[in-house]
C-alpha cells in the first residue's frame, strides 16, 4: 500500500480488528515466554519474603537501590499516555492519532508495575497495608501524613483512575465496531462495553466533551504525581543531596522524557508486528522525534541546574555526592553514559530528517534515552544514600544480587505482556481517530471544514 494515502472505513476496520479477529502466529509463543519469566520472578520474590531482604543487595545505609529505581523508572514512563494524548488533543495537533491509544494503555500498565515495587521493596508486603491505612484507631494511631507511603498511593491512585477513565472513554466507539464484527460471547461483551453506541451526532458531542474535559482535568495530576515522587526524596532529612528545589520540574520533565521515547519504541514495535505501516506512519515518527529533541533539551538544563544547585550551596554532603558521580568507579563511568544517551543521542537526531524517519535509527535513540533514564535514578539515589553520613562513618558500597535482577527484569516482562494481551482483546490504535484523521484529510484537499458526526462502512 501506498503509505499516507487515504484509506477507507472498511479498510481500517479490517487492517486494525486483524490483531483481535485473527491471532498472529507468534502471538502465543511469545505470550509463553514472557510468562515464564515472570513465574521465575514470582519465584524469587517467594524465596526473599520467606528469607527477608539479606538476599538482596541493600544494607546499611544504601536502604534503597533497584527496587525504588524502578520505581521512579515505571512511574515516568506513565507520563507520556497524558503528554501524547491529553496535552497534544488539547493542541490538536493531527499527527498524535495513531499514539494516543498505545500511549495511555502503557500509562496504565506502568502505573500498576510501579505500584508493585514498593510493595516488593518493603520485603515483608502483608505489611504495606497497615502502615499506610492503619486499622488500630481505638488508640488512636492514625497515617503518618508526612510520610511516601501515604503521599505515593494517594496520587497514583488518583492518576491511575483518571488515566482509567480516560482509556474507557475514548474506548467506547472503538468498542461499538467490534460489536459490530463479532458473534457470540464476545458480541454480548463488546455490547455491553459500548453503552448502547449508534455513533449519531449527540452521543458524538457527549464524547468529544468528555474526552477534553477529563485532558483539562488530568494535567494537574500528571504535574503533581511525579512531584510528589520527587518530595520523595526532599523529605528524606539525612540525604542532603535530595534537597534540591529543582527536583519537582526536573523528574516532571524527565518523566516525560522516557515516556515519550518509550512510545516511538512500542508504536515501532507495533507497526513491525501488526503490518501498521499504513497507519504508523514515518511522518508520525518524525514528529515524536521533534518532540523527543525538544524535551531531551528541556531536561537537559534541569539537569545542568541540578548539579550547579547541590555544587553551589558547598555542603560537604553534596560535594561528597558530586564526587563519587564524577570521579568514582564505576559510577563516573555510569554518569557519563547516563548523559550521553538521554541526551546526545536522541538530540543528534536534529542533525537529519532522514534519521528521524528510519525506524532502526528511532528504536535505538528510544532505547538508550530509557536506559539513560534509568540510569539517572539509579544516580540520584545509590551515590547519595551512600554518602548520606558523612561524619558518621557509616559508609558501604551497593552491589544489587541475582533477586533484585531477576525481578528487575521481570518487569519489562510484565509490561510487554499486558500490551500483547491488551491488543488482543481490543485495538491499540484507535478506530474512530484515525477514521477521523482521513476524513480530515480529505476535506483539507478538497476545501471542506465540516467534520461529519460518524463513520459508517460504506
């Protein structure tokens, strides 16, 4: 097929309900796969709640390591389902189409690993519950509102719900189509999920409001959550490093960051393993490459303010942090290729248009930011723990064990998986945007504004 050309409605219904009507050969072996990893991590997280967390690589006073990283990692990766979807369709920028559904899926499913992070990294997890929602009120022992594991689940789960509503909503004419082409069992489920759509001009309205009334809602929610992670780390008083005031725009921007790389890849991915490449297109990709340069600089001078913050308040903590990042092996080594992959390499894609649109060149580019990323968390938080007591002489270095990467790992797995599974129950590139987008296009080339209020087969 020509790519860009206008497709018509029976055309799209077809090429995107292929994933959901006809299971792709590799589907299952891959499903199975990424299965027995993760049975391999339930594994080793039985063996280190039976044991405690002697297994792992934590001690005194490195207290947090991978478990946390990953963390922060998955919770940023979430913020590009509302940086594609809500702010871009508040913009109206046309190119965000084929993204949104693929960008607020991942936000769910990367809200809900990171969730279980905490809970793993706490090492006893029956435990988690009480401490954050404590039922022994006859004496009076309430949450400790000054404490992350209060702020955490209070904003995730907000986020997680409005980022629910958003997917739901925006989900339910793709949801009427499928009633339309299915039979059975799932004809009844798909007919209960769309709520009675017929796609007339009012139930359109109702939809379009909802969606950008919950876009304006959500981005407080979106800036707030990962501030909050964020205070985090203000709040912990014996990490002097951790203070500084730049750290709430530094991780927003930075969440962002990884999100939006995380994205490309997966709309990349998706495209080789479906046959999108009449609907991911290469001027898609280019534009999240534009994008990606752009927030790649914006992070870019939070961190250089960062760094000049915590080196010109002079304290010994700081400097002593500063010092084992820029000079100590192997974590000068780590904090040279953190810099270089999170931002010289996704900004040298400015240099060609043409990098930009080779898919092999952005799955790199989008692979190293996330490793970069990933990196960054790391630095912020193992460097400083280890030089937390400075005068106290308690100093140790970190070394993560076989359970802290197996489990790491497994989370990848895990996302990977609910992806897959996700696009085989419903479409993962939305039907009625992209039906939209052509309609929108054609009217362009003919001189026509009017958008009609459905699309039927013709």
């Amino acid at each position: 097929m020509q790519e860009g050309r206008v497709l018509s409605t029976r055309e799209i219904n077809r090429d995107l309900l292929r994933s959901i009507l006809d299971t792709p050969r590799w589907f299952w072996p891959v499903v199975t796969v990424l299965g027995l990893i993760l049975l391999v991590a339930a594994i080793a997280i039985g063996i280190m709640v039976n044991r405690g967390l002697g297994v792992t690589g934590l001690n005194r006073p490195v207290a947090w390591g991978f478990f946390i990283t990953n963390f922060v990692f998955w919770i940023g990766i979430s913020h590009a389902g509302v940086m594609l979807s809500a702010i871009l369709r508040l913009a109206k920028a046309e190119w965000r189409r084929p993204a949104t559904r693929a960008a607020e899926v991942l936000t769910l499913f990367s809200l809900m690993t990171a969730m279980i992070m905490p809970i793993v990294h706490t090492g006893r997890p029956w435990r988690i519950l009480y401490w954050v929602f404590p039922y022994d009120f006859a004496r009076g022992i309430w949450p400790n509102i000054r404490t992350p594991l209060v702020w955490d689940p209070s904003a995730i789960l907000t986020y997680l719900t409005s980022s629910t509503l958003f997917v739901i909503i925006a989900l339910v004419p793709d949801f009427a189509v499928l009633r339309d082409h299915t039979t059975g069992i799932a004809h009844r489920v798909y007919s209960v999920l769309a709520m009675g759509w017929e796609g007339n001009a009012r139930q359109w309205k109702l939809q379009i409001v909802a969606g950008v009334l919950l876009s304006a809602l959500i981005l407080p929610v979106f800036v707030s959550v990962h501030s909050i992670v964020s205070w985090d780390f203000g709040m912990a008083a014996a990490v002097k490093s951790w203070h500084s005031t730049v750290f709430a725009p530094y991780f927003v921007v930075g969440a962002v960051h990884s999100g939006v790389s995380a994205v490309a890849f997966a709309l990349i991915l998706l495209r080789w393993c479906y046959g999108w490449q009449d609907y991911i297109r290469h001027e898609h990709i280019d534009a999240l490459g534009r994008l990606l340069i752009v927030v790649a600089t914006g992070w870019f001078y939070f961190l250089v303010m960062e760094i000049l913050f915590g080196m010109y308040g002079r304290e010994a903590d700081e400097l002593m942090v500063r010092q084992t990042q820029f000079t100590y092996w192997p974590y000068n080594f780590w904090f040279i290729l953190f810099v270089i992959t999170t931002y010289f390499i996704p900004v040298a894609l400015w240099l060609s248009r043409a990098w930009r649109r080779n898919l092999w060149i952005m799955s790199i580019a989008c692979i190293s930011v996330n490793i970069g990323m990933w990196l960054e968390r790391f630095l912020i938080i193992v460097p400083g723990l280890i030089n937390k007591q400075l005068f106290t002489f308690v100093w140790a270095d970190y070394r993560p064990s076989i359970f802290e990467y197996i489990i790491i790992g497994s989370t990848f797995a895990l996302v990977t998986l609910l992806m897959l599974l996700f696009s085989r129950v419903f479409p993962l590139v939305p039907l009625y945007d992209v039906k939209e987008g052509d309609v929108l296009r054609t009217q362009v080339q003919i001189g026509r504004r009017t958008v009609p209020a459905t699309f039927r087969e013709d």
